[in-house]
C-alpha cells in the first residue's frame, strides 16, 4: 500500500496551470513539497518584473519555489532537488523540456497535462493550432513523461467538442477547469495504483506547433472567410490578429460573424452602423478594434468617426 499523502513536486508557470496546482494542492491526496516555474520576467509597456501565474499561488501557500534560468546541465538544481523528498513531478505547460537527471529522482514517475490529444499538436502552441486548423475536436493528454518533447505513453485523454467559436481563451479556461483538474486527479489515483495502462505514442501520427509570434499574427484578406475567423479567434488574447489601414495598424477582436456575400479582399463595407470586410468566398463582421496607439473601441463607434471608411481597404 502506498502511504498517501504522495509528495508532489509542480512544475508550471501560465495562468493554464494555476488551476492545477491548485487542486493538487487542496486534494488530501497530494502533498505539494515544492514548486518549480520560470524566472520573474518584465512585462508590459513598462517592462515591470513580474513572477508567473505559478508562482504568485504557490506564494499564497508558502509553498519552496524553485526559478532556474534552465534545468538542462544545472548542478546546482539538481542538486537542491536530491535534498527534497518526493513521489511524483507533475508538469502542467512550465516551458522547458525535463532532462533525465530531474525524472529520475521521482519515486514513482512523472506525469504531464498536455491540451491537444497527443500524438497531435506536439510542442508549443497545441490550443492556437487547434483553432487556426478549423478542428473539430481537441483534447488533454496526461501522459507520462520521457526526455523527447510531448513523447511519453499516454495514461487518459479528455475530449471536447469545438463548436467554431472557441478564442483561444475560452479554451484555456475550459481545458483548465474543474472538470479538467478533477480528470488529472483521478487520472494519477489511478496511475499510482494500478489500474490504468500507459499506451506508447504512434510517432506516425504525430504533428507539432511552435511558439506564435506577432508576425504570424497579421491577417491575410486574401484567405477564406472561415480561416480568417480562425485566426482571429486562435490569437486571442495574445497577440491578437492585426491588419493595417492608411498605414496604421489595427487589432481585430473577437467575436467575428460570417455572412453571405464576397469581394474585393479586405474592402471595408458600412451599412446600417455595421462593419463588414470582404474576403473572397463570404463577409466578415467586425464587432471591436483598436486602431494603433488607441483604445479598444465598438465598430459602430469606428465607422461614426470615420465617415469615409466605405470602400477603403484592409491589407
């Protein structure tokens, strides 16, 4: 018989991971020994030092928090890790792969949330790509870990259904939810005793997703009306879809509505206090904008203070 509570050591750093964290912590199941997440970064305009998600919570609870710049050929982690006694390490979206000297100091393994239904959307950006690929389906793996990225067996998988008109926040929240948290839970019960076989991964299957960037953010008016929506919609709420016009940028927010009719790719059309982009098979509905160097605004506040904004174009 195993001797609960089991010593968790976490590793995370996003918002995502917040939540399970904290049902590791408030489950009597699980004892959380330590917690390892980024270093403090600078955000925002004012570029101000900022620790993660992670850490803020983990702080609430007094929990050892651990900040390396890597954990690849690092002693002196490594070494803190050895003097710290637990069963499993439990890795939710933390940012860097585990090397096999860290895996190995976990008594009975280690266990990672992954949102995609692995081997899918390996890597880095599996809920964007979701999205930007139009799926129809998605999904968390817990798997358990080895030293290739998002590679180990799988232990369970949850599904969900994608309806079109998920941001790539709605889904983080829903992935990240009670429902979820509770699947991990039960999905380590019944890893630690034995009631559940891992399944290796058919590499054959496999796909990946890197890090999105700005620039990947830029809206093509050219693509259908459906893949723009995607994109949209995928990068929201970072970096946010951007197109330009008169030279200025402007960030396009969701939600976005599809409607009957086309044209000229990324012609702005205005009528009854609507603002609707042509792309070359349907219209697109803006609803909210924000042009360069402003506030976020409505489109009809848009289109009232530029009255000569019909038939100028996107690009």
């Amino acid at each position: 018989m195993i001797k609960t509570p089991l010593k968790i050591l976490f590793m995370g750093t996003p918002e995502f991971a917040v939540a399970y964290l904290k049902s590791l912590i408030d489950s009597d199941f699980f004892e959380v020994v330590a917690v390892i997440t980024q270093p403090d970064k600078p955000l925002g305009r004012k570029q101000i030092i900022t620790p993660s998600p992670v850490k803020f919570e983990a702080l609430k609870h007094n929990l050892t928090i651990i900040q390396p710049e890597k954990l690849k050929n690092n002693p002196a982690v490594l070494f803190q890790l050895q003097k710290i006694e637990f069963d499993l390490i439990v890795v939710v979206a933390y940012g860097q792969i585990i090397p096999s000297d860290i895996l190995a100091l976990a008594k009975l393994g280690n266990i990672n949330v992954h949102p995609s239904l692995l081997p899918q959307y390996r890597g880095a950006s599996p809920i964007q790509n979701a999205i930007l690929n139009n799926e129809t389906t998605t999904g968390i793996t817990i798997m358990l870990m080895d030293e290739k990225m998002d590679h180990g067996p799988i232990l369970a998988q949850k599904k969900f259904i994608l309806d079109g008109t998920e941001t790539s926040e709605s889904l983080h929240q829903k992935m990240s939810d009670k429902l979820s948290t509770d699947f991990l839970i039960e999905t380590i019960q019944k890893f630690v005793d034995k009631k559940i076989t891992a399944a290796i991964q058919n590499d054959d299957n496999a796909t990946y997703c890197k890090l999105i960037t700005k620039d990947e953010a830029k809206i093509n008016w050219s693509d259908s009306a459906k893949n723009i929506s995607a994109k949209i919609r995928a990068f929201y709420p970072w970096p946010v879809a951007w197109t330009t016009l008169n030279h200025k940028k402007i960030k396009i927010f969701p939600p976005i509505k599809i409607t009957d009719g086309a044209g000229e790719p990324g012609k702005i059309l205005s009528e009854n206090n609507k603002l609707l982009v042509a792309t070359p098979d349907k219209l697109l509905e803006i609803f909210e904008l924000q042009i360069e160097g402003k506030n976020k605004i409505k489109a009809k506040d848009f289109i009232l203070g530029h009255k000569n904004i019909a038939h100028q174009s996107l690009e």
